[in-house]
C-alpha cells in the first residue's frame, strides 16, 4: 500500500481547499437590490428535493460568501436551500471574492451592511419560504440580532456566531437581543465568552440556545474544518441539532 508523504498530502489538501469556492459557485448567481440602491450579489443552492427552508448566510469582516463553502453541504442535507451573499463590508478572506465590494469599489462600514441582510430576507419572503434562518459570523452576526429585533415576521430563527457590540452604539446589540424572541442560536470562540455574556446581558428567554464549545475559532468558520479541524465536527452537530429542532414548516 502507497502512503502519500506529508509534503504531497498538504499540497493535495491545498489544492482541494482552492477548489472549494469553484464547487459553491455551481449554485445559482444571484443579485439582490437593497432599499438604498446598491446591488448585492450571492448564490443560491438549493437541495434536493427543493424544500420549502432556507438559510440566509451572512459573512464575517475582511470576507465573502466563500465563508460557508463547505457547509452549504450540511443544510443542504437537512433540507435547507441556501442563500450567501457578499456584503458591502467585506473582502477576499477565504480564497474568495466579494463581487459586492468589487462593484462599489471599498468596503463599507458593518454597520452600513444591514440593509443587504434585509434585502436577503425580502428576498426569501418573496418566494414563500415557509422556513427562513438567518445567520451571521462576527460582525454580520451582530447584524443578525438587529435584524430579528426588527423583522421578527420574517424570520423563523436566527443563528449568531461571535457577536458583540461592534458597532458606535455600546448597548446596541444587547438592546436588540433582549427584543428576540424567536429561536435564537448564539455561539462563539471560548476565548470571547465574555463578547456573548456581554450581548446576553438582559436577553434570557427559554428561546435561547447558547452553545459554549470546547475548541472554537472566531464567526462560522468554527463549522469548518480547515478552520477549526479540533472543533468543527462537534461545532457543526451542534447548530445541526438546532436547526432539526426547529418547528417543522407549515404545510
């Protein structure tokens, strides 16, 4: 039996890793246009059998859609369509590129992102999902409280990994999170507990699912493996068991 050598089996995990963002680019382009104008460019995959759930996939700063390659596969199998989107505020953190950012030609502020969150949410409620989970990594995270504080009809559930108060406005998201009361899933590296007890501060509804890993990494790229390779298997099972427990969609 062959056994590939170490410097061969980095230079194939490589090559499989800058692959990664040509394999999610098999979805659907799409491009969504915000209520102040700007066009925000994404991918929509959906599963097979085409369901009646998505998620709505929110990025981390200096990043892109890219950031979920490899868990789109994951929600795909419990039946969810997905939507990644490249927000304003953003660059070209793994391997990938943020079409949105290009157009505009600079990132924008996070805070100046939340429109693109709720044009993705439009969008979705437009074509009659009965189920709609938004979730966000770092800063877009942050986002995905402000936005279920105010579009709580629109969402199913929201996702939030490694939030904090990002943002000029110190009480702004712990504000926001004492206002969520749908499914709220709020998670982050162990090194920035204190960042998620500081937005739980007055948020302490039975709605909220607060997984604390063992080993993590900084936004929903603790769900990846080349990421997160102690701690993303654990991770994702997780929020995995989360979204099943979810209600089922309305028929």
């Amino acid at each position: 039996m062959h056994v590939m050598s170490p410097a061969r089996l980095i230079r194939w995990t490589c090559l499989i890793l800058l692959c990664l963002p040509a394999l999610a680019l098999a979805g659907e382009p799409l491009t969504l246009h915000t209520s102040d104008g700007v066009a925000v460019y994404g991918t929509l995959s959906q599963a097979q059998p085409h369901g009646r759930s998505i998620a709505l996939l929110f990025h981390q700063a200096h990043a892109n859609r890219h950031e979920y390659d490899s868990v789109v596969p994951a929600l795909q199998k419990l039946g969810f369509d997905t939507l990644a989107i490249d927000q304003r505020s953003g660059g070209d953190l793994f391997g990938g590129h943020n079409e949105t950012v290009a157009k505009l030609g600079s990132s924008a502020d996070y805070v100046a992102a939340l429109p693109d969150l709720e044009a993705a949410l439009a969008w979705a409620r437009a074509q009659h999902y009965a189920r709609i989970v938004a979730v966000g990594s770092s800063y877009s995270s942050s986002l995905v409280i402000v936005l279920a504080a105010k579009h709580p009809q629109g969402l199913s559930a929201i996702a939030s990994f490694s939030p904090g108060e990002y943002f000029d406005d110190k009480n702004q998201i712990k504000q926001a999170a004492a206002k969520v009361t749908l499914p709220f899933y709020i998670t982050t590296d162990p090194n920035e507990a204190s960042d998620v007890a500081e937005v739980l501060r007055d948020a302490h509804g039975a709605n909220i699912v607060h997984y604390q890993p063992k080993i993590g990494v900084h936004g929903a790229s603790t769900l990846v493996a080349a990421r997160n390779p102690g701690g993303w298997q654990a991770n994702l099972a997780s929020f995995t068991a989360f979204l099943q427990g979810l209600p089922a969609p309305a028929r």
